[in-house]
C-alpha cells in the first residue's frame, strides 16, 4: 500500500473489520469512527479526532483488523505503510526493539483479558446499570432544553445528530445503548423515534417533564443511603397504579390529600383494571410512607389517605426502572 494522504468523505470506510494490516494511519483533520459488527448493524465504539493514530498494534503482529474504521464527515488520513515502517524499525537499537514490543504484547494481552472479562459476565451485566440509565436520560434531557423544538402536541423535536455527538463526545456513551433506552422511553410513551432510513432518525421528547424528574429523582435515589432509600418493590406497582387511577377519580382536599375506599377499589378491580386488588396490598407502602395507615368507616369499609401528587410522580419513574431492568443486556 502507498504512503501518503488520503482523503475520506462522510460515512466512507478506511478499513473493515476482518481486512488484512498493511498500514497505520494519523489522522490529519476530520474525525473517524471505531466500529463493531453487531447482527445485520454495527456500534460505534470510539471516535478519533486529528493528530491520533490508529492501526499501530497491528505493526508488530499483522493480525487482522479487529474492529472497523470509517469517516465521521470530511476526514483526510496519512497513511503509514508497515512495510515502509519495519525498514525503518530494522535500524532501531536491539534494547528498544525488544521494549517496543514487550509493550505492544503486554497491550494486546490486556485487551485479550479485557474482552474475556466481559465475555464472563455479560450474562449477568445489566443492559442499563443506573448510572448509565440517569447519564442516558440526562443527555435527552439537556438536547431537549437545548435544541428541542415544540411540536402541536406540546413534545420538542431534537436532532438525532445532536443527541449522538453528545453522547459519545461529551459524555463518552455507548450509541448504541442511547438507541435502545430511546426506544424503551418509546414503548413506555416518552418519546417517539420515527427511522427515515440511512441513519436518519426523527426523535421527539413526547413527555420532557418526565424524563428530566426521572433524572434529577433517580440520580438522588442512587446516591441515598442504602437504608433511607424508599424503594417500590416490582410486585408493588399493579397496587400504586390502582391507587392513582381511583384516586383521580377524586377531588383532592386543600393539602392535596384524597381518599379512596379500599373496599370499593376491591369490589371494582377486576372490572376496571382486570385483577382482583385486595384490601390489604397497600399495607406495604403504608409502612413506607407513601400513604396513610387503612382506617374504618361506618359500615365497616376500609379506606386509605395519600397526597396524590407523591404517588402521580414517583409511578411514571418506577415504571421506568423496572421496564429497562427487562431489557436483556444481550440483543
């Protein structure tokens, strides 16, 4: 292969994932993108900006490419061919020959060791750990205060472009994460991601409000202490969404506090909201503060005190949380 500059346009490939080394690169302006093979796609895993290299580990080895490179936008490459490059080598002092190598070979194994450590535990490994899920929401967030621009239906439409060069150069994110937390948001009526096909994506914040508290909430939860944190187990939410769905049926008092007759809500259930809710299954968020103690009332019916605006906000959030611990950190 011959030395020199090379120019790339946007989305034009220097090499591909698999391709034989022959050469080392410097990338002289523009920006070009480290991908992987995934499936029928590919993820970004890395960008690199002017005055960086990359290729050199394959000077040593001449393994194949492990991963792919193309062009950002408008890019132009030196090319430094390896065979240009061990005629030069051979003239180095055998010390360091021998101390280039060693370090080459102990990279390579590092990186070996890296990839069979995430090999053991991606079985395990949540798909959205919480500090990325609040580094993922807090970038929709920002973009949408940013750039968002109001639709009819009082959503903000943001540049897909916008949200990924944040993603990956300010906060240094995996994209391909950001795409399917949006598409969580998405089923869960967040957001709405529309494919106009060649990468191109039309993205709109439908509810902003909530994917910001979401953030500012759930990044407070993180950082509380262990034994303060007040956590909604998974089998609790079928019980908070049928508080809040009898408790809008209300008019709240002066402090915003509404009552509902459990035993209306348990004789009503199973018409209204298909499963038979029990009169006791509120006695756990009672016990967390969330609601009042049940009480009686004449005749003997049970009812239940909460502030509707406590339960309103932290169910959207929940729901949220439990809908990404599905998601399977493999697919």
């Amino acid at each position: 292969m011959a030395g020199g500059i090379k120019k790339l346009g946007k989305n034009d490939i220097l090499f591909r994932e698999g391709d034989e080394s022959d050469a080392m690169y410097v990338i002289k302006s523009g920006r070009i993108a480290i991908t992987k093979s995934k499936g029928s796609g590919e993820i970004i895993l890395a960008e690199k900006t002017g005055g960086e290299m990359l290729g050199e580990m394959a000077f040593f080895d001449n393994k194949p490419r492990s991963a792919g490179a193309k062009a950002m936008g408008d890019t132009e490459v030196i090319s430094l061919p390896f065979a240009s490059l061990h005629a030069q080598f051979k003239t180095f002092p055998e010390w360091l020959k021998a101390m280039v190598k060693t370090i080459n070979g102990q990279l390579r194994d590092a990186n070996t060791r890296i990839k069979n450590l995430e090999a053991v535990t991606a079985g395990d490994a949540e798909m959205f750990p919480p500090h990325l899920t609040t580094r993922l929401t807090a970038i929709i967030s920002l973009i949408g205060f940013k750039c968002g621009e109001p639709t009819p239906e009082g959503g903000l439409v943001v540049p897909y472009s916008v949200l990924r060069e944040y993603c990956i150069q300010i906060f240094q994110q995996p994209t391909n994460k950001l795409d399917k937390l949006m598409d969580v948001l998405q089923a869960l009526q967040l957001m709405k991601v529309e494919d106009l096909g060649e990468g191109r994506k039309r993205i709109t914040i439908v509810n902003h409000k909530v994917i910001t508290g979401f953030t500012d909430w759930y990044n407070r939860y993180i950082f509380t202490e262990k034994s303060k944190q007040i956590t909604i187990e998974e089998k609790e939410l079928q019980t908070l969404r049928a508080l809040v769905f009898y408790g809008r049926k209300l008019t709240a008092d002066d402090k915003g506090f509404v009552k509902v007759s459990l035993t209306d809500m348990q004789n009503n259930s199973m018409r209204d909201l298909n499963f038979l809710f029990s009169v006791n299954e509120a006695d756990t968020l009672a016990e967390k503060g969330l609601v009042q103690e049940k009480s009686s009332e004449q005749g003997g019916a049970l009812s239940m005190r909460f502030k509707m605006s406590d339960l309103e906000s932290i169910l959207p959030y929940w729901e949220i949380v439990y809908t990404l611990k599905k998601v399977p950190a493999r697919g």
